[in-house]
C-alpha cells in the first residue's frame, strides 16, 4: 500500500495501510507517543482503499477493508478517514480476536482493582471512563477489554477514546487540546472527536489488573443502584463479547469465573459528575 | 514475493519460511481462508512469539469450526432421517466428519449436501420443516434460476443457527457441458457411523476438481487447491491413480481433473504424475496467485476474464445475455 503506519496497542499489534495519505498523518498524530510494535510484527491488517479505482481522487470514499471484512460496510468521506482506521482496527478485534475474552466495555483501574463498565451504546461508557481517567483512574480501555483466558486478569487496550456528541465539550474542559483529534462533523455517528488517553495509560499499557467490579452504567434517570445476580451479569456480558461462542469452553469458564468473583452492579445516573461519585463510594466500600 | 506466492511456499514447505514477510503471509492466508491450514503446518516450529500467537489463535479456532461443522451436519441428519434416503456430506463438512487430512484447520461456510434428484422435494420440505427458511423469494427469478438451471436447491439459511445449507443433486449445473453421473456419486458414496454419507475418496477429488476448474471464477482457488493436495496425499496408491482415472472419465471430468493434478503438482508440490503446464494451465496459475502482501486482491483483468469465463462455463452466450439483462434490470 501507498502509506503504512504500525501500532502496538496493549497486547494488539496494527498494520495499517492507505491509499491516502491524510488518514494516516491524522491517526499518527493521535497516537504520537505509543510504541511502534516489536520486529514490525502484526496482529491485524487494516486497509483504507477507494472503493472503486477512480474513487481514490473523484469524490474519495475510504473504504474499510482488512483481514477481516463486514460485507455491506458503508465507505465514509476522505474528510472522515481517521474515524475509518479507527473502525478498521475495531473491526479486526470484534471479528478476529480469539486469544482473549473480548467484552464491549470500558476499562479503568486504581491500585490494581479494575471496574468494567458495559453497556449499550450510549450508556456513556466511554465518557465516564475518559473523564476517570482524568481524575486519578487509569484508563485501560473505552471500547474493549481483554480478559486473559487462563488468568482471568483484565489487559489494556488503551485506543484513543472515541468521543460523541455532547461528551466532546465535556472532555475538552477536562484535558490539554494537544491530546484531541481534529473535531469529525457530521458522521454516522454524529459529531466525533478522539483524545489520547494520557501518559500513564500509555505507559502502563503492558500492564493487566485484577477485576473488582462489573458495572451497568445507564445515562438519563435520577441516581439509582441495583446489584446484579451473577446469571444475569453473565448473560448481559455474553452479550457484550464478540468472540464467546468461538471461544467455546474456555470463554464460558473465565466468563463464568468473573461472575461468580467479582460483584455486579447496575447504576442509572443522571449526570456524569453523578456517576463519578457512585464510583468512588464503590471504590471505598471494595477497599474497606 | 507476493502474498498468494509466499503463502503457496509456506504451506509447501513450511521449513523454508524463515525471516520472511510475516505480516504479508498471515494477511495472505486470512484472505485465502487457509490462516488455519497454516496453523496446522507451521505447529511446533520456532516462531516469532507474535506470530506463534496468532497461529495457535487459529488452531484453537479451528476446533470450533469442527464442532460447529459436525454439529450442523447432525442437525441436517435429524432433519431428514425419516425420509430414509441416502444424504451424502460434501467438501468442508465432508473431510471433517469422515476425519481426513484436509480437515486441519479447513474452514467451512455452508453445509454441503447432495441427495438423489427425485428427493429434492421431500428434502427441502422436511429442510423448511425443521427451521430453515428461503433466502431467496419462492417464485422470484432467482428462485425460478435454480430450480431450473443448477445443480442445487436455491440456499437455504436456519432461523436460530443462521447458517446455509446447499442442497445438490449433482456437482455442476445443469448448462455445463460435462454431465457427472449423480446416480454414481451416490452409488460410490461411503456410510460414515451416524449414517450421513461421503463420497469416494476418487469422486471427492473429482467433485473438487469440478468446483474449481469447471464452475465458477476461481475465488477461493488456493484453498480447494489444497484440499487436492491433501486428498491425493492421503489416499495415493497405485490402484487409486486408475481409480481416480476412470471417475473422472466417468463423470466427463477428465480434463478439470487433469488441470487440478498438474497444478497441484506445480504449486503444491504434490507427488503424483501429471503432464507439463499447458499455456492455459500458466494462466490458471496466475488468476490462483492474484494476490499480494496486504491481502489485496491483483490481476483486475485476469480478474475479470476468469470471472467471464465462469459465467460462459454455466451458459451459452445468449442465455447468458438474457440473464445479465435481467439481472441488470432487477437492481
């Protein structure tokens, strides 16, 4: 391919390639600072090409091509080709990732105790997850964590955060302008803006945690919190994982094992700020 | 070396793969379905941890391919057990229940089955009874097509385990020239444990040979290629090459069977007597290898004149102008 980047993002090694030049300019801005991966040495292969030839310079769109491939998978604008790596990469993880448990959930960690966060899409994981990691949290992940098959212990994949909408304002106030991608308008998805996750995050991405807490977080009603037997946690997390039925035995015993190790909880809460709090009175009650 | 050509010499030889470009051959072997072949191939040897990772992923992988394989082929068998009639697996699911070589790490998609002709109606009922349902709108031009045009029922998908069953009647559709004997496939066929059949071990290859050679674009070429490797291997005798000799005769097959020996022999190294490549044989060869180290796929001419030449394969020209016409005017 015309231009190349490789990245290693905790475990999880990218290859990715473009037709164009600007997508990957943009995405090696976002992830200045991240290790290039060992020997060059991939997991996954992302490729960013023009859906038909002449549509590398007529009305580019980028398609999202790879190893693995979602067939009816939209092109997106050239002006959206960061929002397209990132998905690429996402791609590859849900389709392709069979070394590790692969939940769609938020990661954050304090003194080696993590809390995973999981729900639908816009539940307001990611936000919660982006702002704890500005208040004292290590951000592990906002997208997917890995849990280790043989350990039970939760890896990084601290990806810059994918922030939508209304959250872009409320992380812009929280960190330096200089770890934000440029501002997508109008995607598919709505406004996007991606921000790196900071330097400890980075740092530590070779570092696991232990699980301490499985959260349900639900954006929009007045504060509540409600425990979660341990089948229904399990369900709810098999349907959170994109490989656990490929992963047979082994996926149900370490998803079994987080359920019957660690507590579940279901929160609504009204605000973010809100949510900060009921995590830290949890952390408190885990501690004592 | 391109990806499709380094993948060719890493399942030929895997001790021949030492600092190579790990990253074009794993990317190589994802778009040609032979990731978990590989696997299987380079299985103890000292690898880069990264690359030894991702081989062992696709090992482990390939253990619920078979059990999903085997699984939806038990279900097939419930479905039609009390019809009575002989049901004989095919390809993927075929080298998987009957436990041969080529299923290490094969990867399967859709539930292959060939079944006697007259049967295809109690089969489809009994199929449309147990929870699979039409992909295609009964009555519709496609519908229409296959029943018939093709050698197999329109496909069907399960409502719960979504996935597709291809009901055969014979190994090509009914415009190619050669006629195989579907009766003799049958006849030929060999009763696993469960009751469920496969072909003989002549017919299986010879099937193959069909499907790659006498059917279709060659998308996915590398991969049957390899079942022949593995098939001709595993079975090799003396007797067998006579065997395999009069089937394909028998089905009018000889010359795909023929293609498929020599080109097996060519990129796979397989033992057995096959004549020179021919010119055409060098162009097989080159739309088989269209591929390079991203995954991408090369040869858009090659491309596109062996994906006319599948087309001419199952029609003559005007039939097929009418069904491109018509096709055109349904999008």
């Amino acid at each position: 391919m015309r231009h190349r980047l490789a990245l290693q993002i905790g475990p999880v090694a990218f290859r990715i390639g473009s037709a164009w030049r600007s997508p990957l300019d943009a995405l090696a801005r976002l992830y200045a600072g991240y290790p290039a991966p060992a020997d060059g040495l991939c997991d996954f292969t992302v490729r960013l090409e023009p859906e038909r030839p002449w549509r590398r310079f007529l009305r580019p769109s980028v398609a999202i091509r790879g190893d693995y491939v979602l067939p009816d998978a939209a092109p997106l604008a050239l002006a959206h080709g960061l929002l397209a790596a990132e998905m690429g990469m996402n791609l590859q993880m849900a389709l392709g990732q069979r070394t590790w448990l692969l939940l769609h959930a938020a990661t954050v960690e304090k003194d080696g105790r993590a809390i995973v966060m999981t729900g639908e899409s816009g539940a307001g994981k990611s936000t919660l997850a982006a702002l704890l990691g500005e208040r004292g949290w290590r951000l592990m992940g906002d997208e997917f964590a890995l849990l280790d098959l043989a350990s039970g212990a939760l890896l990084p994949f601290p990806r810059a955060i994918s922030l939508k909408n209304g959250a872009i304002g409320v992380m812009e106030a929280e960190a330096a302008a200089d770890r934000f991608g440029p501002r997508l308008a109008g995607t598919p998805k709505g406004d996007i803006r991606h921000l790196r996750p900071n330097a400890e995050a980075i740092a530590r991405m070779g570092e696991g945690a232990r699980p301490a807490l499985i959260l349900f977080p639900r954006f929009g009603s007045a504060a509540a919190v409600r425990g979660v037997g341990q089948a229904e946690a399990f369900m709810r997390l098999t349907q959170a994982s994109t490989n656990y039925v490929a992963l047979g035995r082994r996926g149900f015993d370490a998803l079994a094992n987080l359920v019957r190790g660690v507590p579940a909880l279901a929160i609504d809460y009204p605000d973010t700020e809100t949510a900060v709090g009921l995590i830290a009175d949890f952390r408190r009650e885990l501690a004592a | 070396m391109t990806g499709a050509r380094s993948l060719v010499r890493a399942l030929r030889d895997p001790g021949s793969v030492g600092a190579c470009d790990w990253n074009g051959l794993v990317s190589a072997a994802r778009a040609e379905q032979l990731i978990g072949s590989l696997a299987f191939r380079m299985e103890g040897r000292k690898l880069p941890p990264r690359i030894e990772a991702i081989f062992a992923a696709a090992r482990r992988d390939a253990a619920h391919v078979r059990t999903r394989t085997l699984w939806e082929a038990e279900m097939c068998r419930r479905a039609l057990a009390p019809l009575g009639i002989p049901v004989v697996l095919m390809k993927g699911t075929a080298f998987h229940a009957a436990g041969l070589e080529a299923s290490l790490g094969r990867s399967v998609g859709d539930l292959d089955i060939l079944v006697p002709r007259e049967s295809l109606p109690a089969v489809e009922s009994a199929l449309l009874d147990a929870g699979w349902e039409r992909l295609k709108q009964a009555g519709g031009y496609d519908d229409v097509y296959y029943r018939r045009w093709m050698h197999e029922l329109p496909p069907l998908i399960h409502k719960d385990r979504d996935r597709m069953i291809d009901v055969h009647h014979t190994i090509l559709p009914l415009t190619a020239r050669p006629r195989p004997d579907a009766a003799a496939l049958i006849e030929g066929s060999v009763a696993l444990d469960n009751g469920l059949r496969v072909l003989a071990p002549a017919d299986m290859i010879v099937h193959a040979a069909a499907h790659l050679f006498a059917d279709g674009d060659l998308a996915g070429g590398l991969r049957n290629l390899w079942d022949i490797d593995r098939l001709l291997r595993e079975f090799d005798s003396v007797d067998f090459r006579r065997t395999l000799e009069e089937r394909a005769r028998l089905h009018q097959l000889a010359a795909p069977v023929g293609r498929a020996l020599r080109l097996a022999r060519r990129l796979y190294g397989t033992p057995v007597a096959a004549g020179r490549l021919t010119v055409a044989d060098r162009l097989f060869e080159a739309r088989l290898l269209a591929r390079n180290s991203w995954g991408q796929e090369r040869g858009k001419l090659l491309r596109f004149a062996f994906y006319l030449r599948g087309h001419l394969l199952r029609m003559p020209p005007l039939m097929l102008a009418r069904h491109l016409w018509t096709k055109a005017a349904m999008r």
